[in-house]
C-alpha cells in the first residue's frame, strides 16, 4: 500500500473485478482472500505478534478503489477505534 498505516501493510486482490463487498456472491473467493492474507502474514514472520484484516466498502466505510480488496496491517501494537 503506498499509504502504509503500518510497518507491514500488504493488499490481497482478486483478479476477478467486484466494486464492492455488497456485491460478492462466491463465499470461496472471500475465503480464499482470507487465507491469503493469513499465509502472507506467516511468510512475512508476524502473525505470530497479531495482525489487523480490513476491506472497506463504499464512501462513509472508507472506500476509494472500487474494486474489493483486502489491507493487511502489522508489525506493531494497532489501537481501536481505528479511526
């Protein structure tokens, strides 16, 4: 992400085009960004410590790339709320 909100900060994108989560339908293609997004975190050597999984969907949810995909933050202690 080039506005890195934390030390690791990765997307996990389908190639597949959804605008948006209100929009998917496949529960395995959800999952399976999930799962990605999990096994990155373990390659990159901080699941362990914790990690924060976002996807935001539309306007007021914080949406600017209408095409679904998945933030992965780590690599430091992440309050809440978010923001």
């Amino acid at each position: 992400d080039i506005g890195a909100q934390a030390p690791h900060h990765f997307l996990v994108i389908p190639k597949q085009h959804i605008s948006t989560l209100n929009e998917a339908s496949d529960p395995a293609l959800i999952g399976k960004l999930s799962l990605t997004a999990s096994k990155i975190a373990k390659d990159l050597g901080f699941a362990d410590e914790g990690y924060r999984v976002v996807m935001n969907c539309n306007e007021d949810g914080g949406q600017t790339v209408y095409h679904i995909h998945l933030h992965c933050l780590g690599g430091r202690s992440l309050s809440w709320p978010p923001g």
